[in-house]
C-alpha cells in the first residue's frame, strides 16, 4: 500500500488520483471516479470532490493508497 502525506486537513479525491500519479490529468481523474473505478474506505465513490481525510484509504485499478498527515 503506498502512502502519501497532506499538510492540510483534506484533500479531494481527484486530486488524490492526480498526486499519486494514478492518472495523468483531472480530466482522467473525472472520468474514472464517475465511472466507479475508484472506492473511498472500500466503497465506491464517484464524487470526484469528495473529501478525503488522513485515515481514508483509496483503492484504483488494483492499487491502494493510505493518505497521512
């Protein structure tokens, strides 16, 4: 599982996709959490600025991502 760290309480969820390197643009970013691809804490998500905390876990195309502070 790999993680990354955020400096302020959140971040949304596009921009998780994005800084993880697990897509190449917000465009892509879209597309993916509206088609379903993406689970917030093991649910699916398509709220693209849904906003996700230290703790949540999101998993894309069979990868997982921990956010931290």
């Amino acid at each position: 599982m790999e993680k990354i760290k955020i400096k302020d309480e959140f971040i949304k969820l596009g921009q998780v996709l994005k800084f993880a390197g697990l897509v190449e643009s917000g465009v892509d970013a879209k597309i993916e959490i509206q088609d379903g691809n993406v689970l917030v804490n093991g649910e699916v998500e398509c709220r693209r600025g849904k906003k996700i905390y230290a703790g949540d876990v999101i998993e894309f195309n069979g990868q997982q991502i921990k956010v931290e502070n």
